[in-house]
C-alpha cells in the first residue's frame, strides 16, 4: 500500500483534464446582459438531480459566480430564469407568473433533459408539459443530469466571459 502512495505522489495526476463543454449560442434578448447575470432558479418538478448539479455549479470547485452569474431569491432582482423539470399542472401557473415577473430583457434557461423536452416523465398524468410549452425559452442544456461544466459554459454564454 505504501509503494502505491509513494507512486501516486511522484507520478501525479494521470488523467487529462475533460475537454470544455462548447458554449450555446448567445440569444439575441441576452446581449444587454453582458458582464453580469442574475439568475432565479425555479423547480418546476423535477427530480432534484438538476439541484445537485446547479448546487455544483456555484460552489467553491466550478464557482460560476466568477463568471459574472449569481443566484437570486426573487424574480424581480433576475436577469434569467434556470427552469429544471418538466412543468407539471401544479407548477404551471407559477412558472408563467414567475415569468412575468422578471424585468426585461429576460433570458430562460431549460436546464437537463425533463425541461427540454419532458426526459422520463413525458406523458405522464401530472405533467403539463415541457418548459418551451408554458414560457418561451432560449437557452437549452442538455443532459440528464446537465454536468457542473455544461451549466456553468451556459452561464458563460449569457454573460459573454
């Protein structure tokens, strides 16, 4: 066990680093964000996989607050929505009302594959539908869920770092 410490520690770190996750397009309501973005989070019924990825996303190893994006509590103080989970009828109202809420210009973010496009919850009884059926989005992240680098080149995109 020693020798395999003592080879770790002068061999270092094998494995390269992954390559960078390409960055969406900016949209065209996200070009008078530039520098910084206020981002509300809202849960629109998911299965807080995307949570643990966004929690990730702003702590202390990927930092997306370097980058000039920062969680909010209210949707007035936000420059973008980061919607996870397909809708559900329980959410509906409130992701619409959330919506409206935010000052222009305002981004939405559909983050993972429930948001995008339903993922394993398409069809089901309590769904109302994807993120893109309920408020108009711009920005999509795929991935179920979305890695820490995905979320945060996202990020990046809005704000143009």
């Amino acid at each position: 066990m020693r020798d395999l410490f003592r080879k770790i520690r002068t061999t270092g770190r094998a494995a390269e680093d992954p390559p960078p996750a390409p960055a969406p397009a900016l949209p065209e309501r996200a070009r008078d964000l530039a520098g910084s973005v206020q981002v509300r989070h809202v849960d629109a019924g998911s299965c807080n996989g995307c949570e643990v990825e966004i929690a990730s996303a702003f702590g202390p190893v990927h930092d997306a607050e370097r980058y000039g994006a920062r969680l909010v509590a209210s949707p007035r103080h936000a420059d973008a929505l980061l919607v996870t989970g397909p809708v559900t009828r329980n959410m509906e109202a409130a992701l619409r009302r959330t919506y409206e809420a935010v000052p222009e210009p305002k981004v939405v973010i559909a983050l993972g594959d429930c948001a995008r496009n339903c993922g394993v919850f398409a069809e089901a009884y309590g769904v109302a539908g994807a993120v893109g059926d309920v408020v108009p989005v711009d920005v999509e992240v795929p991935g179920c869920p979305p890695e820490p680098e995905a979320i945060t080149a996202a990020l990046r995109g809005l704000t143009g770092r």
